[in-house]
C-alpha cells in the first residue's frame, strides 16, 4: 500500500512538473483606463505644463495614469500601442540627465536630436530595446519612452502631447 501511495505521489509531481515547463504563461490582462478623466485634476494641480494626447492612435489603449503632488510633482501617463508596446510619459521638474537614468538607463547613449513639430528632442537609447525622445524647457522636463518602439511612431505620440 505504501509503495503504490509512492508510485502515484511520484506520477502526480511528475504531471504537475511537465505542465509547468511546457505550458505557456498566461498574459497578463493589463486594465484598461481612462487618462482622460484624471487629466483635468492633474493640470491644475501641476505647477508645470502638464501635458497629455488628447485622444490616442487607433488600437493604442492608456494603462496607467496619475500624478504625484509635492515637493518632487511629476505626471505619468502610461499606454500601450497596438501592437502591444509600451510607451511612457513622464514629466517633471528633475533634470533630463536624472529623468533618463530613471525611466530608460543610467547608462544611456544619447544620440542626435529630432525635430518633433518644430523644436529639437535630444534622443536616448540603452541596450534593452528602449528609446526616448527628452526636452527640458522652464522647470519641466518631459519624456518620452517606448519599448522596441520605432522612431516615428513615438515622434508621431509626441507630436500629440497638448
């Protein structure tokens, strides 16, 4: 009796084992929000410009929204494009050079700046796949940030921040 209790104990954890190699983990279900809402609220409380796209690109959906009030103030719109990629906003009173260590790498590569709807965006890019699009003006410093996004598609985002 002892012996077969061992035997199916043995096959269980082996089944139990197989599954949790070969089977895939399951996505993640990422909520959905409404930035548009918390936006208001935000802005007048900001003691920045505090920007934001007044409607998002077809298929992109906002994840994550929300400002921090303060000493250290800073708004973070977060979305996902629609193929899935991430792309942040992030503004602030920090300087680009704290901004970029925090949300793309401490060790990023800055590359040539692009013209987004007239005005010149310094450009980062780390070794993960990430690349950023920074202007500082005044107190504010804004970034933008996506995950193996291309280059004119996060020109294209930024162009829209109103």
């Amino acid at each position: 009796m002892v012996g077969a209790l061992i035997v199916l104990f043995v096959v269980v954890v082996g089944w139990v084992a197989v599954r949790a190699v070969f089977t895939p983990e399951p996505a993640r279900r990422v909520q959905t929000i409404d930035y548009q809402r918390v936006v208001p609220a935000a802005r007048k409380a900001a003691p920045f410009d505090l920007v934001a796209p007044a409607s998002l690109p077809r298929g992109w959906r906002a994840t994550t929204a929300g400002y921090t009030d303060g000493a250290g103030a800073r708004w973070h719109l977060g979305v996902l494009t629609d193929a899935g990629r991430y792309v942040g906003l992030e503004q602030g009173g920090q300087s680009v050079r704290s901004i970029v260590a925090e949300y793309v790498d401490p060790a990023a590569t800055r590359g040539r700046p692009v013209d987004v709807g007239g005005v010149p965006w310094a450009t980062y890019t780390d070794t993960g796949g990430d690349l950023a699009l920074a202007r500082h003006q005044g107190r504010t410093t804004t970034l933008v940030v996506g995950h193996d996004v291309d280059r004119a598609t996060l020109v294209s985002y930024t162009q829209s921040l109103r």
